[in-house]
C-alpha cells in the first residue's frame, strides 16, 4: 500500500492537540508529512507507507479530504463518523484542529537495556603522554611540531610520528610560555594537547539501533563505566525498521543527508548528556566506537543504502573503518577518531559483531544458537569453533508494528497477559490504562489466545469466547474497551494473529536452517542466548508455545539484554578487542536467505502453531 496522492494545496492551518502546535500545510502534503515539520510526536511505524496503524488522529475541527479507501476499510463507521482517521492517509482541505491519540503521542520508556557490565583490561587506543618541551634558541631554532614530537619520544620511545592538523593550527600557543605538554597520543598520532588534569579519559561507546540507541561513558584509563544512556532513534519518524528507513534513503536526493542528521543527533545527544552528568564536556571524548546494524551503520557515515534494498542484499563496506569523529559528524577531541566495528554480511551487521564479542564467541566451546530479535533477526549458530550467521526477515510485530493496535515500548502499554477462568488479566507498563501493545506483549497475547483455545493450531481465531467479536474485516480478541472513544479500545485481531504468525515462523526457519547445514537437532543445542531489547523482555514460556523458540530446557535459555553496547565498550576500552571483531566478522560463514527455496520450505513448516503438549517444559510466565 502507498501513500495517497492529492492535488496540490497549501496555506491551511494545522493545529495539532493536546500541545496546540501550530503548523502550515505544504503542497502535496499529508497532515503526517506536515506533523513532522513542525516537530508533533506522532508515530510512524511503516514511515508513512500505509502499512501500519500506529498513526490514529482524529479531526476535531475543520475539514480534510474524504476518508481513503484503507481507512474506511480500518475504521468502523462509528469511528469514521466521529473524524478517526490515519494520518499519513488523511489531506488538509481547510484550517483544523487535530487530535493526536494518546497511543501516537506516547513516548518509549525503555529506550535503555542495561547488560551486566564487564570489566576488561584497559589497553585503549589512547593513551596520555607527558613531556617537558626545550624553549627554541638562537642556536638550536627547531620549529615547534618537531620539539614536540622529539620530547615525547624520548620520554615515550616510538609512541609519537605525527600530529592531527588541529592540533598543528594550535601547537605554537600551546607551547607557550610553559614548556610542559601531556599530548592524548593514537596509534602515533596527537589528537589533543593538555586535556583537563585530574579528569577521566572518557571514551564513548554507542549501540545506534533502529529503534533506541544506547550509550555508555567509559575512562579509558581504568575500564570503569562512568554513565550510560538510552535514547529513542529520532529516525524512527521515517519508518520503525530497516526497510523503511532505505526506502525513504532512496525516496529523494536530500533524504539520506536527513537521516544521517538524525543519527548524529542521537549520538551528539546522548554524549552531551553523558558527559554534563560528570561535569565534562563533548569536547574531551578522546575515543569513540559505533555499532550498528549494516543499515543504521551506511547511513551514519553516508554510504550508499540503495544496494541493501534489493536482492542479493550487499553492503558497501563491511571490514572496521576509522574515520575522524570531525568527519562524521560527532563532538570530540580535536583529532578523535570513530571506530566502527565491522559488519559480517548482508543485513547481519556490526551490532551483531558487537554480540558475538561481548559473549567470547572466540572462546566458546559449546553449541549456541545466538538470536537478536527485531524487525531484521540475526542469527549465529556456533559449534565445534565454527560460526554461522544469517538474518531473517522477521518484519516489524515484534516491535508493535503492523499490528493494529501497537505502540512502542511506552506507559499504557500492553505487555503480557493472561487469560483464566474468570477473564482476561493485563499488565501495561507503568500500571497505566491500556493505549496498545508492545512488542513483548504482541508475543505473550498471541501464547495466551493459543493455549486457550480462543486461536487453534493453524493460526485461525474461533469464536464462541465471550471476548471474541467480528470486527471491520475479521475477528477479534477485544483486550481493554473504551466505550466513549471506540478508537482507544485495544484489540488483537486476526490479522495480527497471522502477523505474529509470519514473524516467528522466519525466526524459526533461520535457526532450523543453520542447525541443519550443522547436522545438528534442537535437542543438541547447549544453549540459546537471545540479546536486544525484546529479547530481554519476552516471556520465555510464550515464545516455546507459539514455535518462536525450540522447546528447550528453562536452563538453557539465556537473556543478556543489550550486549551490542557491552561489545562496543570492549572495543573501545581494548584493541585486542578490535582486533578480535575483525576475526569475528571475517570467519563467520555467511547464509543468504533470500530467494531460497529451502527457506521457503521451512518457513511453511513452522507457520503452525506448535503441538500444546510442548509448552510443558517451561512452566507459564517462565523468566530465567
């Protein structure tokens, strides 16, 4: 489905409520479009393609083009009648005022996951060199780069061969009058002269997501985590997943340069917030190291992402890149450098990298199945010393997209339930009256209507539960009713019952194919280790009975939360580190999904719901 084309307009006023912004529509324009230039929160899961539910308005003054056909097919007639309508299918028609449903304002709240830090011996790429620099003479005029360089080797042999070009514009005042420099050195080069005494050397270490990005402040000298941090990915505004966010890439010339701006000011963002909460400044970073999906990764430094778009899907650069944090974009040390961990392949990218790292998968002696769950999942498979890795196409439900009533990770949230004798049991996050669902409670929903009965084995929703009506198009499991506001009710229809359907099965079908290229069963697996920020939340129990997970033992489950930020914190903190990224990205052997048949064939395999008698071996509501 794409977006609507109007005729052009323009001059109409919106003003968007409950915060009475104010903005003017351009020609051409949807209220969404508009929205966004005037900074009004509303969600966007599919980045205005039509696809998703996540941007309800309602007019509430002023007139708009008659509803689309999407829309009279999405709302009921009672909702259509009160002005409920998408907002990346609705035009201006004159001045309005215009309801933002709570469920489109909401902000995440779980925009940070923490992991269990760890602790490595530091042996950064930066290290501080103290010197004593001889004044020139008449007898000995040497200039001034040379003094330098000559002190700190003799002081430090072989640390020093050459100075960042800032540093060269302001090495002659720095020299002066005293004679005394501590020089921040990187692999031989000055990037800094006389940082702040007694301070940290802090270093950043950012996982840039899709949907959060997180990020921690490190002290290069001594390995400890000053701060952490996480932030919603401002580019979410163009699309919840990859593959719009590629598509808006490629909708018009300056759109890359708009995204990667928003990149940047996630990462300047929470590197200034890191660094105020420690009374220092961005300036001061002396070392940064990126992780990211190969996606979030091209269009921070400004690679091409059209190739990533179409099949076979191939990225533009996949081995370690260093480039000038100046270059990029970001705030820091005169000369500081960014360090990008590499990508392996594909759409498995330098996140992933990050993760292997962060669980010594160069160490490991054990067969594990590693998973990051998201819109793209990756997938390694380890065993016997050898690494295979691949992405599925799991699609957006499991972030809350294209599910019709799903939201981001947010207070009123939805996420798990549980169905009894005596009804229905939600919990929302915060305690807060249900708006949607997210993510973890997409999963625990869909569990719940299977075990009991409401959803049978093939996916198809039965009636004769009390909760269970036939709704616009298909049935439907109404979850929390707002008799008032008929739009702020929360259901799980059938059609996200066959979304969820969908998701898991690709999941399923990537583990299924690397256990096989192996020769190996589930049963074999010593271990499954499920990182991310819905990893860290899904219930256990609800992934095995839908098929999401193989039916294990509770003890060989393992959630880890955010390891890519933990993997970036290694690298930046040890170049060993690095160095062991790198063998990781180029040992992994590389499956391509796309186009196989194979993968077609387990994927029709696994879209069933699993015999029930599976769901025995972890009891319900299982954590590890």
């Amino acid at each position: 489905m794409t977006p609507r084309i109007a005729p052009p307009r323009t001059g109409h006023r919106a003003t968007f409520m409950p915060d009475a912004q104010v903005a003017v529509g351009l020609p051409g324009e949807t209220v969404l479009d508009c929205a966004r230039r005037a900074g009004v929160r509303i969600a966007s899961v599919c980045g205005g393609r039509g696809l998703c539910r996540s941007c309800v308005i309602r007019v509430m003054e002023g007139s708009v083009d008659p509803p689309s056909a999407p829309d009279r097919e999405f709302f009921s007639e009672r909702e259509l009648a009160e002005n409920w309508r998408r907002a990346c299918q609705t035009f201006l028609a004159g001045d309005c005022r215009i309801e933002v449903s709570m469920r489109a304002l909401a902000l995440p709240t779980r925009t940070h996951v923490a992991s269990e830090d760890v602790w490595v011996r530091p042996d950064p790429a930066v290290r501080l060199c103290r010197a004593d620099v001889p004044a020139p003479s008449r007898l000995s005029p040497l200039p001034d780069d040379r003094r330098l360089v000559s002190a700190l080797n003799a002081c430090w042999p072989g640390a020093v061969s050459r100075m960042d070009i800032e540093i060269q514009r302001t090495l002659s005042k720095a020299l002066r009058p005293s004679g005394t420099v501590v020089a921040a050195v990187r692999f031989g080069e000055i990037i800094a002269l006389n940082p702040p005494s007694g301070a940290p050397l802090p270093g950043l270490a950012v996982d840039l997501g899709t949907s959060n990005v997180g990020a921690l402040l490190v002290d290069l000298r001594t390995g400890r985590t000053l701060e952490r941090c996480g932030l919603e990915n401002p580019q979410s505004v163009h699309g919840g997943d990859v593959i719009s966010r590629i598509g808006y890439a490629i909708s018009s010339p300056g759109a890359p340069g708009e995204l990667r701006a928003l990149a940047l000011k996630a990462v300047n963002g929470a590197a200034r917030s890191l660094c105020e909460a420690h009374g220092i400044y961005p300036e001061q970073i002396a070392d940064i190291v990126i992780v990211g999906n190969t996606a979030m990764h091209h269009l921070l430094l400004g690679l091409p992402v059209s190739q990533l778009g179409r099949v076979p899907f191939v990225a533009a650069v996949c081995d370690a890149i260093d480039a000038k944090a100046r270059d990029v974009g970001i705030k820091a040390m005169p000369g500081a450098y960014v360090h990008m961990l590499p990508n392996i392949a594909g759409f498995v990218g330098a996140d992933h990298t990050a993760v292997l790292l962060a669980i010594a998968s160069e160490r490991e002696s054990r067969t594990v199945i590693i998973l990051d769950i998201g819109t793209n999942t990756e997938i390694s498979l380890l065993h016997e010393g050898r690494l295979s890795s691949l992405s599925c196409p799991s699609g957006p439900a499991f972030e809350g997209g294209h599910v019709r009533c799903g939201m981001r990770s947010a207070p009123g949230a939805i996420e798990s339930m549980e169905i009894t004798a005596d009804g229905a049991t939600l919990r929302t996050i915060d305690d807060a009256p249900a708006l949607g669902i997210c993510g973890s409670g997409v999963l625990d929903i869909a569990a719940q209507l299977y075990l009991a009965g409401v959803v049978d084995a093939s996916g198809r929703m039965l009636e004769g539960h009390p909760r269970v009506r036939i709704g616009k198009r298909h049935s439907e499991f109404v979850l929390s009713e707002n008799r008032e506001k008929p739009a702020g009710t929360v259901v799980f229809t059938q059609d996200d019952v066959r979304a969820v359907q969908l998701a898991k099965a690709s999941i399923r079908s990537g583990i299924t194919i690397l256990l096989e290229d192996a020769g190996l069963r589930e049963e074999q697996l010593d271990q499954v280790i499920i990182a991310g920020a819905f990893g860290n939340y899904l219930n256990l129990a609800s992934a095995v009975a839908i098929g999401l997970l193989p039916p294990l033992p509770i003890d060989r489950f393992a959630q880890i939360g955010n390891a890519a930020a933990i993997g970036a914190k290694l690298a930046l903190v040890s170049c060993p580190h690095r160095a062991e990224a790198q063998a990781i990205a180029r040992r992994s052997r590389y499956v391509e999904l796309a186009g196989s048949t194979r993968f077609k064939r387990a994927f029709m395999n696994a879209i069933r719901f699993p015999a029930r008698e599976h769901t025995r071996e972890i009891p319900a509501g299982a954590h590890p």
